[in-house]
C-alpha cells in the first residue's frame, strides 16, 4: 500500500468457512492508492444466500485520507435448524467500484468464496472460526474454539491433538498454559464439549511482511463410535508483521551546490557574492579546498579565491565575492566569461579531485551606448527574518544624458517571498520605477523578504523587468534584464540529520567530554538554546524557540528539554560502543544505531 501504486483493492481473507450458530468472520478492506483529491471510493459487497451468511454492514467509503486504512465488513454465518443440509457453498460478491476517480470507478473485484459448514443432525466437530485468525508479532493473540455439534452429543471424551505451523509465526496454549506448537484438545462433559486454544504470535525479528499460518486437527479419539475417527476442519490465518525494515541512510553524494548559477554584472557595478557549499561532510580530519579563478580578470575579479572546509562547517555556506571589471574600454559590448573551479584537493579521496565546475558571466556594457542598466541583477539575498537587499535602476547615454522621465515597470514573481519598495515606501508586488533628472535617472529599490511561517527552505524569486515607457526615443522600449535571488528560509529544519547533536567533533563518535555535556544537563533538570556554546545548548536555559532539541532528548513521547537517565544511557551506548550512525527512527528511539555502518 504504497502511494503511487496502481489502482487496486486489497481484500483478506478471499476464502471463508464459518460454521452455523459460529463466529462472525471481519472482512479487512483497503485501497493500493489514493483516489483523487476530493474523490471517494464507494466499495459494496453482498451475500448470495442470505439463509446461509448475512452482511452487518455492506458499504465501506474510502478517500484520500484513509485510503490505506483498513475497514472491516462483517459477515455473520446463517444459524441451525435448517435440517442436514450439508455444508453449503455460495459466494459474497462486490459491487462494481462506485467513485468519482475515473481510475477506481467500474473496477471489479473477485468474489469471496464461503462454504457454512452443516451442524443440524450428525456427528460433527467444529472449528471456529475456520479462517481469518489473526495473532501479531507484538504479542496479539486469538482464540479459536473447538466444539461437539449440538445435535449429537458424545457419549465420551474425545481428544484432538491441534498442531500450529510454522512455529516461528504462532504457538498454542490450553487454559492458561505454556505456548508450544502442538497441543492435545479434550472434550468432555465438564466443560460442554467445547474448549478454547489461545494463539500466541511470535516474534521472528526478521521484516518479513504478514506471515500466513495452517492450524491443523488430527482425526478424533473417542470410545464413542459417532464421533470417533472424524477428521475437524483445518483453520488458519496470519501473524501481523512488527519490524520495520532498517535500511541504514547512506550520506549524500561528495559534491559542490554553489549559488547562482549564472550571474550579470555590469561594468563599475555593484559586487555578487557567489556562495559555495559542499553536499556532503568529507572524512573526520580530512579538509576540502575549492579554488575559484576567473577566466577573463578585466572583466571580474575574485576574492578569495580559495575556500576551505571541513566536516565541522561543510554545509556552512561559504562566499566569494565578484567584482566586476570597470570602465574604460570604450564600447565593447556584453562580454561573457565564466568562473571556473579546480579540481578539489583533499585528503578525503571521495572529494579529492571533484568540483571542476564553471559559473557563467556576462559582464554588461557601460560605455557608448544609451541603454537601462540593473545592477546587481543576479545573487540577490533577502531573509524571512527581515534582511533586505536592493538594486539600482539607471540609464547610462553614449551622448547627451536623458531629459524626460523614463518609467520602468518591475513585478516579483512570487509575492509570498518577497515584496518592492522604493524610498521606504509602501511595500507591494509592482512597481513602476520612474528616472527623472531629480533622482539623477538613477533609483534604488529594495526587496524585503516575506515570512511565510512554512518550512520551504531557501526559495528563489525572480523581479520581471517590462519595456521602459518614455519620450526619449533612445530609450523607449527597452527591456532591461531581470533580477533574480533567493529569499533564505528562517523555519528550524529539525528533521535528524547524520550526526548526533553530542557529536560536537561530528566525527559519528560520541567521547567522554561529550557524554559529560550532556549528565550536565542530566544533572541540572534541563537545558535551552544558547549561541556561542560548544553545542548551542546550556544548562538550565529557558530559550526554547531559537534551536533544535537535542538528540538525547527523545523519551517521554517526545522532548521536553530534561534529559532522563534512559536517555543518557542511550548515549552511552554510543559511547561504550565507539561508533554509532544515521537509522530510521521507525527502527530506533532516537534515529540513531550504535556500531558501524
């Protein structure tokens, strides 16, 4: 039941054998995916002999939001008195699938086919239910009940000898006893000729899925010649699964993210910071140094030119900063380059080598021309914090410099994100930015970032330049270029990274000192945020808004920014045991394994 599977119905079990006057038997009904937003599945199922099985209810709805969650239709066999008319065959049939998703509507679903085994007028001996038990690796059990028909009592005892197989998936107990996969049933006139077997599911620890199981009857033993030699129905049913298949996390690719990934300048312009991180964290001790050389110095100029990082500030965000070429070189149009990366060089042999890599950049033309200029128009960086950024707007003349005013229609594209202003003004999505000879046919604008209380990470925006509007003929009609930049998200991203909060070395070990920072805060009653400390945490702090809660702080259904001793043993486990990695929290308490991955 996985979402992005094909359409289908899943239906347990597709076999039933009741028995008259017997259990009811739950049918279990799910869906293989979701249907369309807004759109149910109508499922019907109906009884083709109603003297034989009746339904306690028909219908079931699924919808988007519980289409993987089962729904049980239940079927009650018919009762006795019907005289001995043997075991009777007949079927339970679906509807076709009633939905407003055209890929459920019509769907048809095979039919369940029932037998109700005959009670009225023999000797018989029944097993009840005689399909669909149900026990669970967590220790869920079921009963199964084993009886005398009522129309013929037993003139004896008799004994069944009831065996469970695969005793890996399920073991059986009498009144309480010891669990074990055979056990020998007795009938007799103390207990009504009936007796209950209890099923017990066993844990096997492997993921291996629902795991069916056969609970097999020998012949009876019995002085009573009626019922001596009868064979009872076999029965079965499945151990529900609790083990979660463990995949260990593998850390991402070694590789370069760098920010923007192509840039315009304009000569004697504004500077672009380029930021550079690395995908993954090099090895403990090892260090990572990427070089940056410009292909064309006239024209942009770097600083520094060589980073360096390390398994403590590998996704740290690193900048360097472009400088673009000035003036002077009379008209010599938009000249493209680029910025390339060398090889990088590390002791780490997955980084050494890698990140060869080359931005594009156009340095815009200044001199001779008459045109509309943007500057910076690329690597712009607001923050939902707050933190704003600003671009000019100017017109450059190759003659006499303009005399009318010159109107350049701008919009972001994403308003959530960021919003325009121009001289503190009201902030909105559009703006018309006018050049006169009062601002000098220069004006700046500035782009507040948006917070939008949702974590999206950094999202990119983009300010649409539309063709200037103006009596200078020399400048009507052009289009300036867009500006383009990213709004940083300020939302805690909090889901469990590969590294341990205590791992302050992030070195996938946990040593003594950092066991010790934490029975700090086992021994105060609590901890907060604080910036500035070995691991941004302190003792008895009441700042709980500006970090992450620590790793160790996982029990007591979740944090509550105490560490328990549970949860300091837990860490030094990790710490006994000299390692420790990256697990799903589905199959750990607190996401992480100790050893070696």
């Amino acid at each position: 039941m996985i979402p992005g599977a094909l359409p289908g119905v899943n239906v347990y079990p597709q076999t039933i054998v009741t028995t008259e006057n017997g259990n009811n038997v739950s049918i279990e009904i799910t869906l293989t995916s979701p249907p369309a937003q807004g759109q149910t599945v109508e499922i019907t199922l109906q009884s083709t002999d109603v003297t034989e099985c009746t339904l306690a209810n028909s219908t079931l709805t699924f919808d988007a939001t519980n289409w993987n969650v089962p729904q049980f239709i239940t079927a009650m066999p018919g009762p006795s008195g019907d005289g001995n008319d043997g075991d009777v065959g007949f079927s339970l049939e679906f509807s076709p699938v009633v939905s407003g998703d055209s890929t459920y509507t019509g769907m048809t679903i095979p039919a369940i086919k029932m037998t109700n085994q005959n009670i009225d007028g023999i000797s018989v001996i029944v097993v009840d239910p005689g399909v669909a038990l149900e026990t669970s690796e967590s220790g869920g059990t079921d009963i199964l009940e084993i009886y005398a028909g009522s129309d013929v009592t037993p003139l004896g005892d008799v004994s069944v000898v009831v065996t469970a197989s695969p005793a890996s998936e399920v073991l059986l107990s009498i009144n309480g006893g010891n669990p074990s996969s055979q056990v020998t049933v007795q009938l007799t006139a103390g207990n009504g000729y009936s007796n209950l077997v209890t099923l017990h599911g066993q844990d096997d620890f492997l993921q291996d899925g629902d795991a069916p199981f056969t609970i097999t009857t020998s012949t009876a033993v019995t002085g009573d010649p009626s019922y001596h030699g009868l064979n009872p129905a076999d029965t079965s049913g499945r151990n529900i699964d609790n083990d979660v298949l463990c995949i260990v996390l593998p850390l991402p690719e070694p590789g370069l993210t760098v920010f923007p990934a192509s840039i315009l300048t304009t000569e004697d312009g504004v500077a672009v910071p380029i930021g550079v991180v690395l995908d993954a964290p090099p090895a403990p001790g090892e260090t990572v140094m990427v070089s940056l050389i410009s292909s064309d110095n006239t024209e942009g100029t770097l600083s520094p030119g060589t980073l360096t990082f390390d398994v403590s500030n590998w996704e740290v965000p690193q900048t360097v900063t472009l400088t673009p070429g000035a003036s002077g070189d009379g008209n010599d149009g938009d000249v493209g380059y680029s910025i390339d990366f060398g090889p990088a060089v590390s002791g780490d042999p997955d980084y050494n080598g890698i990140g060869t890599l080359s931005i594009p950049v156009t340095n815009r033309n200044a001199e001779g021309i008459s045109t509309i200029l943007i500057d910076p128009a690329d690597g712009l960086e607001t923050t939902e914090d707050g933190v704003t950024a600003t671009f000019d707007i100017y017109a450059v003349s190759a003659f006499l410099p303009p005399v009318f005013p010159i109107t350049v229609p701008i919009s972001v594209s994403n308003s959530s994100e960021v919003l325009l202003s121009i001289n503190n003004g009201i902030q909105s999505a559009n703006k018309n930015v006018v050049l006169d000879a009062g601002n000098g046919f220069r004006q700046t604008v500035t782009v507040h970032g948006q917070e939008d209380a949702v974590l999206d990470g950094d999202a990119p925006f983009t300010i649409t330049t539309s063709p200037v509007v103006t009596i200078e003929v020399a400048y009507n009609g052009i289009n300036p270029p867009d500006v383009s930049g990213r709004n940083l998200d300020n939302e805690l991203d909090c889901a469990i990274g590969f590294f341990h909060t205590a791992d302050q070395d992030r070195s996938s070990t946990i040593d003594l000192n950092e066991v010790l920072r934490v029975v700090q805060f086992y021994n105060a009653g609590g901890f907060g945020c604080q910036q500035g400390t070995e691991d941004g945490f302190t003792v008895n702090g009441t700042n709980r808004a500006s970090c992450c809660p620590h790793h160790s702080d996982f029990a007591s259904g979740g944090e509550d920014w105490t560490i328990e001793l549970t949860e300091l043993l837990r860490l030094i486990q990790f710490y006994n045991s000299g390692a420790y990695f990256r697990c799903p929290g589905e199959c750990t308490e607190d996401g992480f394994c100790a050893g070696t991955n």
